[in-house]
C-alpha cells in the first residue's frame, strides 16, 4: 500500500502553500486530514485543523459552513491555507511573526479495524441552536496511513531585510458574508448559494 514520503510547505506571511507526495496508490483513501500545528507564538502548542467547505456528493452546504478537514477531508496533494492568519468565519487576524508546522493524514471511512477519529470542538455537527450545519448523512473518517509533518515555516513579512507585505483579495462571497454578521450582528440579504462541487465517499482520484 502506498503511503506519503515527502512534504513542503511555504508562507507569504498570509497564505501558506502546502504540497505532498505518496510513493503509489493509497488503498481506501477519501482524501486527507491537515493540522496546523503553532510552534511558536500566542498559540505555541495548538494544534488546529484546517476547514474546508465541499461535502461528499450526498451532502449539502447550503449555508457555506465550514468542517474540518476531518469531516470533509481534502482530496488532491495540494492546499493552501487561508486561515493561517485570518479567522475562517470571522474578521480577526492572528498576530504577524510566529513559526508552525503541518501534519498530513490520509484518512478512509471509518469501519470494522479502523475507529473513527476523535470529534474536533471546531468541526460540530450541530450549530448553536440545535440544528445540523449542513445536510446530509453522516461519514466518520478514520486514520489509515502514517502523517506526514512539513518543514516548520515562519509566519512573518520581513525577510532578509526586506519587508514585503500582501493585499488580500475577497476569494469567497460566502465567507465574507460571515464576516459580516460576526461583526453587524445580522447577514446581509441576498446570501449567495452554497458550493457545488463535493467529494465521493469511497474515491480519490488523484491517489
């Protein structure tokens, strides 16, 4: 069975780009689980997993909440990091100059031999009124290969004695919105519809 041999990951300051390689095939493999893990900082020893905001094909988000990756998990060998600094549902900003790394997991349907992964406080099924944050029947992921850890980066604008600093482009109407009634209080009308690309239980293509 195919597992994962190498990992890179690169920051700007804002985004990280994170990229791996497995030496073959990985049986049963949906996709996979990355944490962010603060070296150094406020958050020094958190450990974070990232969200992501496609479901599987019998799921819908109609409202673009997130999920962790745990629950959604992301299926190509590629990813960037949105959230490195800013909030995924708010307009709050980490603090700039601290070091992290990332952990990357495969991950299968959970089943006979392969319990599921532990619950994650930031990925509820339920939101704060009772109600399911998305629709859809439930797929517990299990871990079903070793992680990988990338390189440790630092999270900061200068470099070599230049400091460089990035403009941040509005990437999803739908996040945005959120960022808004985090700070209005109320979303604004119109809300956009949710994602329609989603991911297949049972299948990775890349893998």
């Amino acid at each position: 069975m195919g597992k994962l041999v190498k990992a890179t990951a690169w920051c700007n300051g804002e985004v990280a780009y994170l990229s791996w390689v497995a030496d073959g095939p990985i049986a049963d493999c949906v996709g996979f689980m990355i944490t962010r893990v603060h070296e150094t900082g406020p958050e020094a020893g958190q450990r974070r997993i990232l969200p992501t905001w496609i479901g599987f094909t019998d799921q819908s988000n109609p409202n673009w909440l997130d999920q962790d990756s745990s629950v959604w998990p992301i299926q190509q060998y590629e990813w960037r990091d949105l959230t490195l600094r800013r909030s995924r549902d708010t307009a709050k900003v980490r603090p700039i100059d601290f070091r992290v790394h990332y952990e990357i997991t495969p991950v299968g349907l959970a089943g006979p031999g392969r319990p599921a992964l532990p619950a994650s406080p930031t990925a509820p099924f339920l939101d704060e009124n009772g109600n399911p944050r998305y629709e859809g029947p439930l797929h517990p992921l299990a871990k079903i290969g070793d992680p990988i850890d990338t390189p440790s980066i630092d999270v900061s604008h200068d470099y070599a004695g230049v400091r460089a600093t990035y403009t941040n482009g509005i990437l999803s109407t739908q996040n945005l919105l959120q960022q808004l009634e985090a700070v209005q209080g109320t979303k604004p009308a119109n809300v956009a519809a949710g994602p329609t690309t989603k991911l297949t239980p049972g299948l990775l293509r890349h893998c």
